[in-house]
C-alpha cells in the first residue's frame, strides 16, 4: 500500500446523499426511540401527552419516506438513483462474496458490498410495511378489530427487525472508520477505494479519465 494512496482521496458520495443518510438517520432515531417508549415503557414519565408521542412516533416514520422521496427528486437525485440501481444490481461477485462471506480475496465488489444491499432492501421494504400498519393503527376509525390486531402484530414484529437491523449497521460502521467517513465527509482514500470496492474504483477512474487524445500522423 503506497503511501501516495492513503492520503489522495476518491469522491464516495455526494452532498445530497449524505444529507438524505443523516436526515433519515435522525427520524429513524425518534421513531424508534418513541416506539420504545410505548413498547417498553422507556422515558414516558418525561411526556405526560402520550398522544403527542404517538404523533411524533407516526410522523417521524411517515417523514422518513417523504425525505427519501425529496432526496431522489430529478433535479438533485440522480447521484442517489444512480446508487439505487446499483443495490438493485447483483454480480457474479457479489454472489461469491456472499456464498463465502466475504472472505475470497479474489472478489472485485461495485460501491456496495451484497451485505448492503441486503440491508438497504429490507430497510426499504420494511419502510413501506411499517408505514402501512403504523397509519392503520393510528387512522384505526375506518379498520376492522381484525384488521387493527393484525396491523399491530405486523408493526411490532418488524419494528424488531428493523432495531436488529440498525444496531448491525452502526456496529459495522464503526468497524470500518474509513467508509464511515464516506458518508460522513463525502470521500475515502483510494488505498481503501481500491482494496474494498475495485469494480467501484475503476468505473469512477474510468469516468473521470479523459480519453486519449489521438496524434496525427
């Protein structure tokens, strides 16, 4: 590893997603710390208005997808869609680094690593889930009692899932303090860029390459 590499920097994300991850990571944080409250009975003695944490609980997590929508807007999104169609997208390598996890020195991972597309796949997805029983069980007036007990047992299950899957992101995080600063200040070194994302470091060298010049004979 050349020293050269460890102090140049590779662009990682832009403003616009940075802003989108801790927007979404402040709202995350209320949401579920106001649904801890209700499920554990945590910290409810600070609030004697227990329905206004509840529209806290339901407006945080319904903001969470309004922020999502906002940040993937034409007009400054399209870094933040371009990284969605590479979640959605799976190589040969990300399936080896899956079926050996991750320890096949020989896999050239994209941006993402498949564990990160797996978390970002279920994250959005339990999203959706959470926001359909969450308004259920607050706009309770038109739903059956079957309908409210079933949207309650959903919601809670994954609410679950979803403190499972944070707490395993920050703990990754913070296990790798050079990605963490991607997201945090936008760039990492191309030491990194070029050992733990290869396929990423040679589509953004390759884009930000000019191409040779021909010279006439």
């Amino acid at each position: 590893m050349s020293t050269p590499e460890v102090h140049t920097r590779v662009a990682r994300f832009t403003r616009v997603e940075r802003i989108a991850h801790w927007v979404n990571a402040a709202l995350f944080t209320v949401t579920m710390s106001t649904g801890a409250m209700f499920y554990f009975g945590i910290g409810q003695s600070l609030f004697s208005d227990r329905e206004l944490v509840r529209a806290i609980h339901v407006y945080s997590g319904l903001g969470i997808l309004a922020a999502f929508a906002v940040a993937m807007f034409p007009r400054w999104g399209r870094s933040l869609r371009r990284d969605a169609r590479r979640i959605n997208r799976w190589s040969p390598d990300d399936v080896r680094w899956l079926k050996t996890f991750g320890r096949d020195p020989s896999v050239r991972l994209g941006k993402f690593n498949p564990g990160q597309k797996l978390n970002a796949a279920f994250v959005a997805a339990a999203g959706l889930v959470l926001a359909g029983t969450g308004s259920i069980m607050y706009w309770n007036q038109s739903f059956s009692t079957d309908i409210r007990t079933g949207a309650d047992f959903v919601h809670q299950w994954f609410g679950w899932l979803i403190w499972i899957t944070v707490f395993g992101h920050i703990v990754l995080a913070f296990r790798d303090f050079e990605s963490l600063r991607g997201m945090t200040r936008g760039t990492v070194s191309t030491a990194w860029a070029k050992h733990h994302r290869p396929r990423w470091y040679a589509e953004e060298h390759a884009a930000t390459t000019p191409d040779p010049v021909p010279v006439d004979a």
